[in-house]
C-alpha cells in the first residue's frame, strides 16, 4: 500500500472521531478541549496525507512545512480555499494557549463550521483518488 493510503485511511478514522465529537453537545470545558485535541490531530494528517499524494503525483517538497504544503496543494488544485487551510493551521498554533476561555469557544465554532467542511471536501476528492474507487 503507498504511503499516501496508508495516511489517508488514518485520516479517515480522525476525521470520524472528530466528527462524532463536533456533532456532539459539549457541555464542559473538558469536552470541548477534547475536541480541540482532535481537531489538532485530524488537521496533522490532512496537512501530511495531502503531502503524501502530492509527492506520489511527483511534486517534491524540500522542506514540507505545512504552510507549504497547503500552498503546493492548491497551487495543484488538490485544495480549493487555501487561506481557509491556512486558518486553520494558525488555529492550532493558537491553541497552544486553549487556557484563554474565549479562544476555547471560537476554537469550537470554527472546527464545527470550517474545519469539518474543509475535512470532508478533501476525505471525498482523496477517496475518487484511491485503489477501489470508481475513478481511482
């Protein structure tokens, strides 16, 4: 199996347990910083899984920083809103501070209304890619 499936398929699993963690009502603090954690997690194996393909299709990334990454990526038409991408990379470097109660809450928001959109966009382009899928 190439490295881009192997990735993907965990990404896939990341993004369910995001999913049932977003759809669910968060009542404490703890919930919610939970979520924040697996939000940090699943946006890790996108950045990487997109990496991963981009390198099977032939790009080749010296240094592969995320920013990068995402910018190569919708340079080859794999993202469509990179800032969107580029959001949520600076939300998780913010997070480093999740004991500010307000970022806590906006963090929320924008994993229920960006990210897991984001997610899902990139989950169904990345499956019609894989062995198995009817244009893979």
């Amino acid at each position: 199996m190439s490295r881009w499936l192997y990735r993907f398929y965990a990404f896939t699993q990341a993004l369910s347990r995001l999913q049932e963690a977003a759809l669910s009502p968060l009542i404490s603090e703890l919930e919610k910083e939970g979520l924040c954690h697996r939000f940090e997690f699943t946006l890790e194996l996108a950045w990487k899984v997109v990496k991963d393909y981009l390198e099977f299709a032939g790009y080749a990334f010296p240094l592969g920083s995320p920013r990068q990454v995402l910018i190569t990526a919708g340079q080859a038409g794999l993202l469509q809103d990179v800032e969107a991408w580029l959001q949520l990379l600076a939300l998780r470097n913010r997070l480093a501070h999740l004991y500010e109660k307000a970022l806590l809450e906006e963090a929320v928001e924008m994993i229920r209304q960006k990210a897991l959109p984001l997610f899902r966009q990139l989950q169904r382009q990345l499956a019609h890619e894989a062995p198995g899928s009817p244009s893979g």
